[in-house]
C-alpha cells in the first residue's frame, strides 16, 4: 500500500501526493457526505481520527484546516467508500442508507459502526469491501 504525504513542495513528488488544496476539497465533500449520512458531530470526529468535535464544526464553517497525513488518508478512504457506493447503488439515497444498516460480511454490525471503531484500517476494511463487491473495472 502507498502511504499518503502532505505535499509543501510539489516539485520534488514521491509517490502519492495530497497538497492542501486538495485536503480542503475533501475535506468540503466529506462534510457534505456526513451530512448525507446524517452522522452527528460527535461520530463525524471519530471517523476524521478522533478530532475534536469543534475542529470539525470549524470545518462545517468553512474554516479548513491543515489536514495531517492520517486525515488525508481518511479523506482519501471515506471518498471511496462514497464512490463505490454510488457504483452499487442506482438511487443514492439507498447507497447512503446502507451506511446504517446491517450488514453480515461485517458480522451484523453496519459499515458504520465498523468505521466507529475509530481506526484508519477499519475505514479501509469498508473501503475493500465495497471495492469486492463492484468488481474489477
């Protein structure tokens, strides 16, 4: 797996980059992704790495911040997950329902509970799950 870095300098690239510019439009979507999701604040943070619920309240304000390696990859991930989703599902508003609903590959939990479990590898777990399920390009 590729790792994700912050770029500062985009001349000197090594692999995948994130400049704060895209971070920011990220971190725009996401925010309007949970609000699809109609996660509340508290569970928007978990998902984000643990911020704090405030941070993220900025960010709905459309105060972005700098967003870390680990948020970025988080980003990156909850935008695949959002993708796959609208791959799957013809009305999107079945794909973001099933967020919540239960789901066996995942032991009866939902995706969302999954992902609560507050670790990047349990929004990658989603991620790989709904990227099985749509198949090979």
């Amino acid at each position: 797996m590729q790792r994700l870095r912050l770029v500062t300098d985009p001349i000197t690239p090594d692999g995948p980059e994130v400049t704060a510019l895209e971070a920011q439009a990220m971190q725009r979507a996401v925010i309007n992704l949970f609000d699809r999701w109609q996660l509340t604040d508290d569970q928007a943070a978990t998902l984000l790495g643990g911020i704090v619920t405030r941070t993220y309240s900025r960010w709905k304000a459309g105060e972005m911040g700098r967003a870390t390696v680990d948020q970025s990859a988080r980003l990156s991930n909850l935008m695949g997950i959002h993708k796959a989703l609208r791959l799957l599902f013809k009305d999107p508003e079945r794909g973001y329902g099933w967020i919540k609903r239960p789901n066996a590959a995942f032991g009866g939990a939902s995706a969302l509970d999954v992902m609560l479990g507050g670790q990047l590898t349990d929004l990658m777990r989603v991620r790989r799950y709904l990227d099985a399920a749509r198949g090979e390009w």
